[in-house]
C-alpha cells in the first residue's frame, strides 16, 4: 500500500475505488472486497519521479478485513503457512 506522502504528493486523487463487498461463509466476521486503484501522476513521486500526467490504474485485488465482537477492525494476523 502507498503511504501518505506518496498520496499528497506524487498521486494526490489516489482512490482505493473499493467494490463488491461480501461475508465469508466460512468466518462471518471477515469482510472481502475488491480494490482496483485509480490516480494521476500529477506531482513528484518519491521525491525523485518528475510529475507525467499519466492515468494510473492498479488491477483488481482482492482484501478482507476481520472484525472483533465490538465490529472494530481486528489488527492484521500473521499468515500461517502449513507445509507438509
């Protein structure tokens, strides 16, 4: 994810354009969504990229957030991965 520098100053009209929200049938407190992010070049980039004005466009990801009993976003969990 681009941070908050990268956002007001290289792409600053950086937009998550977050869509097709749903449940997990198998964990009803995790939330998936898609992301395909949009935004102009339109400032320096990283403090090195010259502005081009270029349209940039991410292609669709997919991301859930977990929620706790209180519907607050659980912090991120590490990713277990089972070897066999």
């Amino acid at each position: 994810m681009l941070g908050p520098s990268v956002r007001q100053s290289g792409i600053p009209d950086l937009c998550g354009n977050m869509i097709h929200f749903r449940v997990d049938p198998f964990m009803p407190s995790r939330v998936w969504f898609t992301t395909m992010a949009t935004g102009t070049h339109s400032g320096t980039l990283a403090g090195v990229f010259e502005p081009t004005g270029k349209t940039i466009r991410s292609p669709p990801q997919s991301c859930s957030l977990t929620f706790n009993e209180e519907g607050q976003v659980r912090a991120p969990q590490p990713v277990r991965v089972w070897h066999e």
